[in-house]
C-alpha cells in the first residue's frame, strides 16, 4: 500500500483532523495568554517551523543571535523554547529545574527504539525515580573515585594502541571508553576495538544517536504516524536488537554469581544483588546495566578525540599544558588523578575541549510542568523546552572571541580553575548526566596522558577541519590524521616503560 493510500484511509485522515483541530485551540489559547511567547522566526501556519536535519544547534545559535537569548519554534502542535545564553540558561534550566525535569513524548527514541527504559529519556514518574535512584547510588563521586585503577589501566592501553596504530586513534578512543563502561557495567574487559561486544555496544550507539537527530522521525512531531504498519519497524528491530546484547551481558554477570565465582564488582551485579529491593523487573535491570553506555562510552569517546583535535589545531594551548606538567610531574613518570588538583592548565584545557566542541551539542529535550515566566515572555505548560549548550558555551558576555580555542578563560586570577562555569556543558538542572563525575575522571587522565607523552601535531598533507562533525544527538570529530611524536621519552619503547605499571 502507498503512503497516499495510508494517509487517506478514514482513521488516517480523522487523526489529521484531530491535529489541525488540536493545532487552532493552541493557537487561540496562546492568543488569549496574557503574556506573549518569546519571539522566533516565522514558520507555516499549519506544519510550524523547518528544523535543519543536520547540526540544528548551530543554526539555533543564529537564531539565537537574531531573536535573542531565548526563542520560540513550532513543530506541529508543540512549542519548543531554546534557551542559547548562560544568564537565560541559570534563570530557566536551573532556577526552574523541579519544573523541567520531565521529558517530553518521544515515540521514536524513547518508546520504541528503548522501551520507556532508558533513563536518559524516561519521562517523569516512578519508573524514573527508581531508576535514576540506582544509577546514582552507583555513580556518586565517592563510588567513581574507587574506579581509578580501571580507568587508568585502560588510559595505558589508549597510549600504547596509539603507539600501535596512530591512524585509528579515534578507534582507540571509543576502545578505551567501552572498555571502562564494560568492566564497570559487567566486570569485563574488552582488549581492542574489534572486539564483537565493543562492536555491538558502539552500533546500538550510533542508531540512538541518528535516531535522535531532531526532525528524523516525524512521529515525534505527528504522533499519528506511528499506527502506519512498518513505519517503526526499524526502530523495533533496533530495540530488540539492544535489549537482547544488555540482557546476555547481564545473564552472563547473573551465571558466575550462581556457579559461585569470584568475579569483579560491577553496576550489573550490584543491580542483581539488589534487584528486589530496587524493585526493577529484568529488562529494566538489564537496560539500567546497559544505560551506562549512553552518556558513559559515546560522550567519552567523542570528548577525548576533541581534546586531541584542540590540541593538534593550537599548539600554544598544548604547550601551556606541556610545560605545566613538565614543572609538576616531570617526564620521569606519568601523571596520575593524585595530581589532578596541581594541574589547573591541564583541567582548563578539558573545560575549554567540552565547551569548544561540545559532545552533546544541542541538549536534550525538558518538558516543562506549569507556566514559567521569564522577562516578561511566557514559557507554556508542556512546551519543550531545549538548552542549546553549543549556544551557551558562545556567549559573548561570558566567553569573549567564543570561537577561538582559550583555556586561560577557565583560569582565575589566582591561577585557579574557575568552579562557577562548569556545570553547563553536559546539560542542565535534575537532568545532569548521572555519568558525568565518571566521564570528567577519563577525560582527564587520557587528556595529561597524552599530552605528557606526545606532542600531537597536525598533517601537513592532511589539513584537519575542526567543525567537521557527525550529524549525531552526540557528535563525533569526522576523521581526521595528526601526528604523535614520542615526548616523555625519545622513542615510543621509552614511553612504553614508563607506562609499565601504569595502572596495573
């Protein structure tokens, strides 16, 4: 059957009626309001307005420029608010967080493709509260700190793949990060990029990221959509797909405790042990498990190949870190998270990555619970409301010359890094990224890894374009060549043995 035939079926077109009548009283109820929208560019009268496909943040930070900090969209019948400047961002996304922390509808990437399970995009209620209860009680900073020896051991394996084949060092990023995420989710350790698991975990990432994408799945948009038979057919098999790898991991973690082995502590076996009394049914447990990939592995991989591309595009940046932990650490030994505290250029440096490139540039999606008023605009009920965190890290009032890569912004004038700026960069209020303690930790120790022990140049042969990106919900660097020169030691053999019980 064509998609004409469909559309003209009578519950097809009785849904469109329901639409566009749905879309009038919005519109006669905003009329009626007291209190105007903020303002935003003209779209259709019927469809609302066109949201590129691709890198839709960057065209909200022109927006942004146009109509100001805080801008209203209409897709179908819904309102979007974007907030693009950081006084506007701490007004609404932090001082309005208890009425932002639910999510809006998402038929496409929340309900289909994970089930309602993946915390990320649970909406509000107490399947998201004891989820994220969970997550926490296993990713607090107290718990993340003990993590330091796996994250360390496999930053000595990121240098030495490195070493091995410099030309997939963005492989070995995504190796290392899903390495982390699969000891501490399931107490194994994945040794290279090819591995099948590394390969099924970074798959189910991508489909996430695409399908994430606003504007790829109209369904979001005209909810009726979803009733055409095979229009999420896709979607479906992608859910099956993910559902079964995050229930065989966990099954696999579920067998060892049974047979009575000794096995390491992870995320899945605490879920296990706990299971009742978290009161999760198996393929929650499971996609709790597995939700550690979503922000843990694809956000880290990304963040440590931008911290490379910064550095080989500004070397003056390099350099200040470089001679930093020359006068700190020395090159007789590698630097370790005990010395994290004496190294503000080397922190500066990886604010300034995730504020440069944010990974995830556009932010997610908040819905908001009630009325919210701000300067004078009206922030509706069950409008989505979206922080375009590439936007904000572009204030000009707060971050003079935006795209030019400084990390002396992040430096107070005692020399200090400066705590008031950090929050932003990974989204905003009681959403913040249960994964971001853990993320900051490897970012950190790869970023003075690699900086103590090369000198990360660009190919004159190859020119590096630094706003070539995916088009993903959680962007990556497309591929791009630089050169590691041997810097801690004389020849790569040398850095090996300084990195011989790195971790280990």
């Amino acid at each position: 059957m064509h998609i004409i035939d469909i559309v003209l079926q009578p519950q097809s077109i009785a849904a469109i009626v329901l639409c566009t009548t749905l879309l009038v009283v919005l519109n006669k109820w905003q009329k009626s309001s007291k209190l105007p929208l903020p303002p935003g560019p003209p779209g259709h009268w019927l469809l609302g307005n066109s949201i590129p496909a691709a890198f839709a943040y960057r065209k909200f930070e022109e927006w942004t420029q146009q109509y100001g900090p805080v801008f209203s969209l209409r897709q179908g019948v819904t309102t979007v608010i974007v907030v693009g400047r950081m006084q506007a961002a701490v007004d609404i996304m932090e001082r309005e967080g208890a009425a932002l922390v639910d999510r809006p509808l998402s038929i496409s990437a929340g309900e289909t493709l994970s089930g309602g399970m993946r915390v990320l995009l649970t909406p509000a209620g107490e399947r998201f509260k004891k989820m994220r209860r969970a997550l926490h009680a296993h990713l607090q900073p107290k718990v993340v700190s003990s993590y330091g020896p796996v994250l360390m051991y496999n930053a000595r394996q990121h240098i030495f793949d490195i070493i091995d084949m410099p030309d997939r060092h963005q492989d070995h990023a995504k190796r290392y990060s899903a390495s982390v995420v699969m000891n501490l989710a399931y107490g194994k350790n994945p040794k290279s990029y090819d591995d099948p698991d590394v390969i099924a975990v970074n798959r189910c990432l991508t489909r996430l990221g695409v399908t994430l994408c606003p504007g790829t799945w109209k369904v979001d948009i005209y909810p009726f959509l979803r009733y055409i038979p095979g229009y999420l057919k896709e979607l479906e098999d992608g859910h099956a797909e993910e559902l079964a790898l995050f229930k065989r991991q966990l099954s696999e973690v579920k067998s060892s405790m049974a047979r009575g082995e000794e096995i390491p502590q992870s995320f899945g076996k605490y879920l296990l042990e706990r299971q009742a009394e978290l009161e999760l049914s198996d393929d929650e447990t499971a996609y709790l498990a597995g939700s550690m990939f979503g922000a843990g592995s694809d956000t880290t991989a990304s963040a440590i190949s931008v911290g490379v591309l910064a550095a080989a595009c500004y070397p003056e940046a390099q350099a200040k870190v470089q001679e930093e932990l020359d006068a700190v650490i020395g090159r007789e030994r590698p630097p370790t998270f005990a010395d994290a505290d004496m190294l503000p250029q080397t922190n500066a440096f990886v604010l300034e990555s995730f504020r440069w490139r944010p990974v995830s540039a556009g932010g997610f999606a908040h819905k908001a619970t009630k009325d919210i008023i701000w300067n004078g605009y009206l922030i509706p009920k069950g409008a989505t409301v979206m922080g375009n965190i590439w936007a904000v890290g572009r204030d000009p009032e707060v971050f003079s010359d935006p795209e030019k890569f400084n990390p002396q912004r992040w430096i107070n004038e005692e020399g200090k890094v400066r705590e008031e700026l950090k929050a932003y960069t990974f989204g905003f209020g009681r959403r913040l990224s249960s994964e971001l303690t853990l993320l900051c930790r490897s970012v950190f120790v790869n970023t003075a890894l690699i900086h103590w022990a090369f000198r990360v140049k660009t190919d004159p042969s190859a020119p590096v374009d630094d706003l070539a990106f995916t088009e993903s919900a959680n962007t990556h660097p497309l591929p791009f060549k630089v050169n590691f020169e041997p810097r801690a030691a004389a020849t790569t053999e040398g850095i090996r043995e300084l990195l011989e019980d790195y971790g280990v």
